[in-house]
C-alpha cells in the first residue's frame, strides 16, 4: 500500500496512483508551484495587457500611434514574445502576433502578422 503524497492517507486504487482525491493532487501541486506560478501570473498578465493594448489600437492591421499614448495605457515595453528583424534591418517587437516598430520622435508603427 502506498501513501497519499499530500494527507499521507492510504491510497486505494491503481498501482502508480499517488495522491487519494483530486483535492490532495491539487494541494500538492499547487504547492509545489507556488513560487514559480506567481511570477509566472504576473509576466502572463503583463504579456496579456500588452496584447489587448495593441489590440485595441490596431484594429485594422496596420496603425501609427505614438510611445505616450501606450505608456498611458500602461503598456510595458519590456515584456514581448518575440523579435522580428527585416532584411532592411529594422526590428519588430511582438507580443503574440501584435507587433510594434520604432519610429523617429517616439512614433510607432503597429502592425498584425497574418497566421
């Protein structure tokens, strides 16, 4: 007989079964990812604001808007998923497929890849 990781119960049940009810498996793992899930949440949910802020302002795929109307919004330049740099050479930052590029006197280009 094993025990149950979480209560420490008897386990009735299959042979690899580890936990005695789903709120023990739960309980277990939610302390187990309890450090690392709330920094997690927290860059989730920047990354998630910075997304329906692009969003809103790019409704049609492509849009100019300036670097205080985002910060006004509270978008955070320094959370994106990924960069993209052209053969001309300029750099695309995305976040999801929301992009942005950085113009000259804190103007940005936005724009919408196609999936």
């Amino acid at each position: 007989m094993k025990n149950c990781l979480e209560c420490h119960e008897k386990v009735v049940g299959r042979e690899d079964k580890k936990f005695c009810s789903d709120a023990c498996r739960n309980a277990y793992n939610n302390k187990i990812n309890k450090d690392t899930t709330n920094f997690m949440r927290n860059v989730n949910n920047t990354l998630r604001r910075n997304y329906r802020i692009l969003s809103e302002l790019n409704t049609q795929g492509t849009s100019k808007t300036d670097r205080a109307r985002l910060l006004h919004k509270g978008f955070d330049f320094d959370f994106f998923t990924n960069i993209l740099t052209t053969k001309t050479g300029n750099t695309y930052h995305f976040v999801y497929d929301q992009g942005y590029l950085a113009l000259k006197n804190g103007r940005y280009v936005l724009v919408r890849k196609e999936t």
